[in-house]
C-alpha cells in the first residue's frame, strides 16, 4: 500500500509504504503474514531522507532480475531487507546515496542476528549512480561488523558492487557484479568460518569471501515478452590460508559449495496490469 497525498512535513513532499505477504519468516510460519517494507520518504528535490525498513542498498531497487521468482535471482543477486536511514542526493544526473542500517527479518544472518547486534556498530552503504535516459550505471560498497559472543573482539567484513541498466526502445539489459564476505544475511554463498568447536566460545574469526555476477536480457514488447537470466556465483574462502583448517567450523551459508550457476529463461503475456508467465530455471553446483 503506497501513502500519498500526505501533508508536507518540514518543507518536504511526504510519501510512505507498508507492504507485507503471507510467506512467513521461515519453513515454519508458512502463511504467516510478514512485514517486507515500511517506511516514510521526505522529498526536497533534490535531496531525498527515507526512514524505515525498504531493500538493502546491495539489492538496488534501480537494478534486480525482472524474473517471475520470488527470489528475484538469488543467490547471485543481493537479496535483503532492511531497517534503515537512506539520504540521496540527487546532484543533475548523479544519485549519490548513504545509508546507515541494520539486518533483520527472514534474510539475517546464519545463526540469527545477535552477532550483529552485539557487535553495536551499525551496516554502513555508499552508493554512487549516474543516470543517462532510462539508463544507469552505478557503484556501491558496504561495510559491516559482528561479534558472535561477547567474549570476542568484532570482525568486520565488506563487500563493493558495480551495476548497470541499458534500455533501448524494445530490450533491456542489466547486470551487476558482487566481490564482498559474509553475505548470508543477503542469501548469498558466505558466513564466517571460526575456530573451535563452539561458536560461544571462539575468539577466531575468517570472514568467507565470494564473488558473484547475473546478467539480464529482456524484450518489453506487448503482449508477449521474453527474457533470459545466466548467473554464477563462486565461494573464494578465507582471504587467507588458515593454518589449522581441520581447527575451523563454519556459520555460513553452503560453505562446502565451490560454485554455483543459473540460466532462467521466460516467457510472459501481459493484459492490462496482470502478467501470466512461465520459467524455467536450471542451476546446477
């Protein structure tokens, strides 16, 4: 449900959105009803504030699969939601974005989201765009921070992306390419691998790291369109050799898995504001 028609507030256009579904947090509230977004955006302009719980910057709502999914080309793409603090300056043609968050909901990290809590730094996101047309192209990076128990010292992990959209009269194209670690929370092969036996009491910790790239093409002509989605996703490990392997567990998302690859082709017919639609997905690790 979009909220517009608001009343001004300190001298910005004011609009909100509260979106919800019934796929529940996990397998076993299926059906439960669930909060996705919730939040208000004050408009200057040129300048924008929004408050509230929308998609990570790292998902980029400018750039994500057009696909029938629900996953919306996860684990190659980016896929969370979050509470947050975005500002966007919007300078010309340029976007240049800040966004101070945090991780909850359905995409937390393995484990749940009490490392990242405790760690009592928030996720910090910079983002950069360049508009041209109905084109961009864009850069960003995220920062974050966990501490699995509270005997440890927090580790920090990040991760930097680079996008793109390029629309012609009659096809699109986009793609995006992901290098970063400890991106569970962003349903994305990575975690952490730490020392010991327990999680509770490690005082090690190696962030895993992954790079990850999708890349899209799509028609947009009415009432049939077609479209095509290839994406590969590679676990790198550790950024270096652990001395005693055999010594490390792991709190991460497939962490056994080398590699992992998708082709998704689709047809769709549009009527009106309904599109019926067929895919196929192959994938293959």
């Amino acid at each position: 449900m979009r909220l517009t028609d608001l009343p001004d507030a300190l001298g910005a256009t004011t609009t909100g959105m509260v979106e919800t579904d019934f796929f529940g947090h996990a397998n076993t509230t299926i059906s439960n009803l669930r909060l996705r977004r919730a939040f208000v955006n004050l408009d200057w302009g040129n300048r924008e504030l929004l408050v509230g719980q929308d998609w990570s910057p790292m998902f980029t709502v400018a750039v994500f699969p057009q696909g029938i999914a629900t996953t919306f080309g996860a684990p190659f793409q980016p896929f969370a939601r979050q509470p947050q603090i975005r500002f966007t300056w919007k300078p010309e043609n340029l976007r240049l974005i800040g966004v101070t968050g945090w991780q909850r909901d359905a995409f937390a990290d393995i484990g749940g989201t009490k490392a990242q809590f405790d760690s009592e730094l928030p996720i910090l996101h910079l983002h950069a765009q360049y508009l041209f047309g109905n084109s961009l192209i864009g850069v960003g990076a995220q920062q974050k921070w966990a501490r699995p128990n509270l005997e440890a010292d927090r580790f920090g992990s990040g991760a930097v992306q680079g996008y793109l959209r390029l629309v012609g009269s009659a096809v699109q194209f986009r793609a995006k390419a992901t290098y970063g670690s400890n991106l569970a929370d962003h349903l994305m092969l990575s975690g952490y691998a730490f020392e010991g036996e327990e999680r509770a009491t490690a005082t090690t910790f190696e962030p895993l790291y992954l790079i990850s790239t999708w890349a899209e093409i799509l028609t947009t002509s009415r009432p049939v369109s077609v479209g095509l989605l290839g994406g590969y996703t590679e676990n790198l490990g550790t950024s270096d050799d652990l001395a005693t392997p055999e010594a490390f567990n792991f709190n991460a998302r497939t962490p056994d898995m080398a590699y992992q690859w998708r082709v998704a082709p689709r047809i769709e017919y549009h009527t009106g504001p309904l599109r019926l639609g067929f895919e196929l997905e192959v994938t293959s690790a």
